[in-house]
C-alpha cells in the first residue's frame, strides 16, 4: 500500500474528509505535477487552455491549495507590458512613445513585445511575458476576446484599437474619421469611392468599411472594396494594379503607409495623383508629409492613445475596476494635403510597364 493510501485509509477511520493531492490532480488532468504547481502559484506561466483545464479538474477532485503557496500581498515587477502588431510599422512610434512617457511619470518600465503580424506569435510572445508584467497594453490585437478575457483575470489588461466586451479599451473614432474622408472626396466631386482593406482580422478594419457603407447610403455616392491587402508599403504597391483595373479615381487606404505604397506602384505605371486617382489614408503618421504628394489623411492622436492605455493600467494595478461597457473613444480630424482633387474625366490609365 502507497503512503497516500495509508494516509487516506487513516483519514478515513477518523472521519477527516481528505484534500486531493497534487499527484492526483496532476494524473487526472493529464499533466505534471509541477503544472498544477504553477497554476495556482504563478499562473502566468502556464497557458490560459491548460490553466483552466487544471482549475476543473481540481475543483471536482476537491483540490484545496496550500496557503504556503498564496502570497500575503501580490508581487509587483514595476513593469507594464506593450504588445504590438508589428514595430516597424510607423504607427506605433507615437503609440510607444505616449505610453513611455506615462509609464515613466507613475514610476514603471515599459516592455516591448512585437507580433510581427503573426496572430500565433502574439499569443506565444503574450503567454512567456505575463509573469514578468503588472500589466499589460495590446495594440491592435489578433487574439481572440476569449483568450483575452482569461488573460484579464489574471492580469489588468487595455485593448488598443478594438473593442472587446468587458475589457478596457482605447480606440480613435475611426467612423468619424472616414466619414470626414468620404464627406471631402463627395465635395471634391466623387460619385465612387475605393476602400483599400487591411488585415480581415483587425477590427477597426471591419469599423471603417461598415462607416463608409453607411455614409454611401446618406450622401449617395457607390462604395468599393479592395482588399484584403497587407498593411504595409509593399501591400499597397501591389494593390495599385488592382486599384487601376477597377478604375478607381479615389482611394482610401486601411494605414498611411499602404497609402504611401499605393501611390508607389500608381507612379510605376505612369497613373498621376491626384490628378487621376485621389488617395487618402489613416493615422498621420510623420512621413505621410514628407512624400509627394504630401498625403490626405485621418489623424489619429496617437501619442494620446499610448498615454491613455497605460494611464487605465496603472489605475487598474492600484485596484480601480475597469470601465468595460464601451470603449475611451479618442477624437480625430481630416488634414487635407496634396493628394486628393476633383475626379478626371477618364480616369486612370496604365502608361507604361
């Protein structure tokens, strides 16, 4: 006989009702003993699937944890996490440096993760960081509100550019701005408008197309979709082709620099802006007036947006309850360059290869 059967033999003769051990929890869920060890003791090292899979089956197995291993008071890294789609992209420079700042004033460190567009590498980069953060930001997240929720439990967590139900979240006011977008390109003229479409799996993606169907509905003019395309320069060259073949005469683009590109493979063929294709983008992001032509675009705060998040977090780390039903929205406005004007009367033509 093992020395848990003595020992449950001998509760049992004394009418002492026995807590499962760990070993038993740890053979029923399929798992190491020092899995359910980190599930109860420091969570974030152990995937949200596997997680709760350990908490049912200890549950039913009346598992009852060891106050030795619950700490009096939590420990804190003085850090916050910032998880991003991808750090190249010049979006997420305002972003970052809004967020440092607010981070540094409350007396915490920033950490840095980037997804590089990968919805599987953001959920792995997410699961190794947890245990080193109080908490954590993530920029226009691929993850699914399932798996963000349970992240929540554990860890004080704001969504940027997406609203998830129940979570804190900080989102530009996308619909205004594309109706400040469509509203422009009408007055220039415009009966036809192109939506150059980013990643499916963003959400502001699918906000800002539903804003132009509803604008096409109240000021008349034919809505498009192109897309979806990647989200860089090199997204919006190669949608050019596309762009002409549809003969489009006004463009507006998912982010500044899918704009940027477009109006890269339009020039390769020899097609003009705006004098044949007008072509707006998103975000205003710092070279998006630098280029010629300098660019039309959406302005979004986004150093505001950074700061906002990380002011939510350490609110949320001194035990405030976040505001879950509807999202911080942040204001944004149309500047107008040198990229949009009256629609020709031909429209664009490939000129050369």
């Amino acid at each position: 006989m093992s020395d848990d059967d003595t020992t449950a033999a001998a509760d049992k003769a004394v009418g002492v009702e026995r807590s499962a051990t760990i070993y038993e929890v740890a053979e029923a869920a399929g798992v190491s003993p020092s899995t359910v060890s980190r599930t109860f003791s420091r969570p974030g090292r152990v995937s949200v699937r596997t997680a709760d899979h350990v908490r049912e089956v200890a549950a039913k197995l009346g598992y009852r944890v060891d106050g030795v291993f619950r700490p009096t008071t939590p420990a804190r890294t003085r850090t916050i996490g910032l998880a991003v789609a991808d750090v190249t992209n010049p979006f997420y420079f305002g972003i970052l440096r809004g967020a440092e700042w607010a981070a540094a004033r409350a007396g915490y460190t920033l950490l840095l993760v980037d997804a590089q567009e990968s919805d599987v590498l953001e959920r792995e980069n997410l699961s190794r960081i947890l245990p080193l953060v109080d908490g954590l930001v993530v920029g226009s997240t691929r993850t699914s509100d399932t798996v963000l929720r349970s992240i929540s439990k554990n860890t004080p967590v704001v969504i940027l550019n997406r609203h998830v139900g129940g979570l804190a979240c900080v989102v530009p006011d996308s619909s205004r701005g594309m109706r400040r977008a469509v509203e422009h390109l009408v007055g220039l003229g415009h009966q036809s408008i192109h939506y150059l479409a980013g990643p499916d799996a963003s959400w502001i993606n699918g906000m800002r197309w539903l804003a132009m169907r509803e604008a096409s509905y109240e000021l008349g003019f034919s809505e498009h979709r192109i897309g979806p395309t990647a989200p860089t320069v090199e997204g919006g060259q190669h949608a050019a082709v596309q762009v002409v073949g549809k003969g489009a005469k006004a463009v507006i683009c998912y982010n500044d620099v899918m704009a940027m590109g477009l109006m890269r493979g339009l020039a390769d063929m020899g097609v003009k802006v705006p004098e044949e294709v007008s072509v707006i983008g998103f975000d205003n992001i710092f070279a998006s007036d630098l280029v010629t032509p300098r660019l039309t675009t959406v302005a979004a705060p986004l150093t505001t947006l950074g700061e906002t998040a990380v002011k939510h977090i350490v609110a949320m780390v001194g035990g405030a309850r976040p505001r879950g039903d509807e999202p911080t929205i942040v204001p944004v406005r149309l500047i107008v360059r040198q990229s949009t004007a009256a629609p020709s009367d031909t429209g664009p033509r490939r000129r050369q290869s």
